[in-house]
C-alpha cells in the first residue's frame, strides 16, 4: 500500500525516523561526485550514501578495502557540494575504526569537519559496539550495517547470502537491537534472506534499509553506477537497471571519435 509522501524540505536523522513511522519508504543511492550529486538532488533521493564501493567502481579495485580516509573525505565533500535536500552518509573505510574505539571517533571527526556531511555508517556488531558509542558521545550520527559487509569479504571468502543459518541470523536479530539502544539512527541490512529482514525492520524502531533484503523493510539502497547501467558485469538477483548508460556513452564516444576522423566535428556552426 502506497504512503502520501510528505515534502522534506531538508532531510535529517529525525526525517528517516519520521518515515519509518508514517510508513513511507526511504530512498537511498550511493553517491561520490558532484555532478551525480546534482542529478540524484534533482530526482529526489532522500539519503546519498558515500560509500566505500568507491573503490571499486571510481577507483576499479576489486575489493572495498584499499580505499583511505583521504579519499573518502574528498568524496564526499564533492557531493556534499551538491546537495540541498538529501542527507549525506558517508562509510566509515576499512583500517579506521575497528582496532581502537578512539582511531573511530577520530576518523569520525574528520570526515564530518573536512566532508561537511550529516552522518557516518560503519559495518559490524558487537565487535564496533564501543566505537559507535564513542562516535555517537561526540554527537556524530551513525548507521548501521549488517548482514553482508564487504569490508570483511575475506573472512566470508564470498558475496553470498548472509544469516541463513539460525545462529548467524539470530546474532543478526541481536546486533540490529543493539545497534537500536546504543543510538544508531538507521541500520543497512545487505543480502540477507527478506523474511529475516522484514522481522529486523518489524523488532526495531529506527528505519532499516536494504540492498538485497526485500521489500519488507523501511527503504532501499543501490550502487547508482549499477541502477544506472554505467556498471553492466555485475548482475546480482536483487538490482534492478532502471538506464542501460554504458551502451549510450559507448555509442556516444564512437560517433564523436567517427565525427573527429572524417573532419564533421567541429563544423563551420561550431566554429569561431
């Protein structure tokens, strides 16, 4: 059943939460530049999520892992630039908060100062559970990220579902309530099973967002490079390609080099 969507002028922590209790779906997209910060602006994305897939799809690592603090920071204050509305999220990169729960907060503080963003997300549990206290101690806003979390991709040694086992799903029951009374505001659930989702989304009162999780949670995430078409070798069950983006810039760059050899570009109008 659809909801009557309510006009945030400007969307905070408190908007997410105040969807989630109203029964609007949240829209989130990840975001790491200023021109696409403009364009997800102009559609309406509630939430940009800079996140450390960076490294794969700006940078072309094969794994999140590889990218720093710096670059995290230089993205986001790209997008920051460009963005009225929408609240601005930014990962947490793999190296900055898991040893010490002080290296978080300092990593915090640094992406909000240098980035002007409105929040930060990191993976994990119980395992980060003193790190976001110190990051929430200092006023700084957190989401969550359960289920999958690609930071950890080589102790997985997959991309495959998470929590289909019960132990595993009722570690992820636990670590969402958790999440819950430490003060995160929001909690991403990546590929997990949608029954397991939807009764996450239903135990905790902060909005959960998934990617690969069903449609019974509080609102969605994609990888705007794949929703878009820009990315065309990834294809997991759970995107959806709303553009085919490659071809179009493909065929596009082709007719500019044919128009540049055969002397058609420029012309005498596109001339001084």
């Amino acid at each position: 059943m659809s909801v009557a969507k309510k006009d945030y002028k400007k969307v905070t922590t408190k908007s997410l939460i105040d969807m989630k209790a109203n029964g609007e779906k949240i829209s989130m997209l990840t975001c790491y530049d200023y021109s696409m910060a403009k364009v997800l602006e102009a559609g309406g994305v509630d939430v940009m999520l800079v996140g450390d897939s960076a490294s794969n799809v700006m940078a072309g690592h094969e794994t999140t892992l590889p990218i720093t603090l710096d670059q995290m920071i230089y993205h986001a204050s790209s997008v920051v630039r460009g963005v009225e509305r929408a609240l601005v999220v930014v990962d947490l990169p793999f190296g900055t908060y898991q040893s010490d729960p002080k290296e978080a907060l300092r990593s915090a503080i640094r992406i909000m100062k240098e980035s002007g963003a409105h929040a930060v997300k990191l993976e994990g549990g119980h395992e980060v559970k003193d790190g976001i206290k110190r990051i929430l101690g200092a006023g700084i806003p957190v989401m969550g990220h359960l289920g999958l979390t690609p930071q950890s991709i080589y102790k997985f040694g997959t991309y495959t579902v998470r929590a289909k086992g019960d132990e595993e799903a009722d570690q992820l029951i636990q670590d969402a309530k958790m999440l819950e009374k430490v003060g995160c505001f929001a909690l991403v659930l990546e590929k997990i099973p949608a029954a397991l989702a939807k009764k996450v989304a239903e135990s905790i009162s902060i909005p959960v967002i998934g990617i690969g999780a069903g449609n019974g949670v509080d609102g969605q995430v994609l990888v705007v490079h794949d929703m878009i078409g820009l990315t065309h070798e990834f294809n997991p069950r759970f995107l959806r390609r709303y553009l085919n983006i490659y071809d179009q810039m493909k065929e596009a760059v082709s007719q500019y080099v044919s128009d540049v050899k055969s002397v058609d570009f420029p012309n005498e109008q596109e001339q001084y």
